[in-house]
C-alpha cells in the first residue's frame, strides 16, 4: 500500500502474514498477533514481507475519513 495520510487513527491487529510498515520516520515488521497504533495525519505504508498474504483488521473511530496518497519524490 502506498504512503498516505487518513485523517482518523487507526487501530489494526494482523490477523496473518508479515509486513514492514512505515509510520512517520519509523519502520516495523510486524507479524501475526501484532497491534499496530498509526495517529491520524501521520503518513504510513505497508509491505508485505512474508511468503503469505498479510491481512489485518483495521478499527477507525465511527467518524468520515479521507485518505491522501503522497506521491512518491523524483
């Protein structure tokens, strides 16, 4: 998944897989059984690292949400 922005927290739990996710300035590998925190406004990533899909729940406040993608830098 690209680098983007939401404009709500997001709470996700990996449900199978692992993945390098990018949270601000930081990177994680995250496997399953893992809790994943990303602050709203904070851009963010994932890349799958592992032989299976990597798959998660992703629990946002009951409010709207927009997503930006950022573009990548030349």
């Amino acid at each position: 998944m690209p680098n983007h922005t939401n404009t709500l927290e997001h709470e996700q739990y990996v449900l199978r897989g692992r993945a390098r996710i990018g949270i601000g300035e930081e990177e994680f590998e995250v496997n399953t059984g893992d809790v994943v925190f990303i602050p709203e406004g904070v851009p963010h990533w994932y890349q799958n690292i592992g032989e299976e899909d990597f798959e998660f729940l992703c629990i946002i406040p009951n409010k709207p949400d927009e997503i930006k993608v950022i573009a990548k830098g030349c």
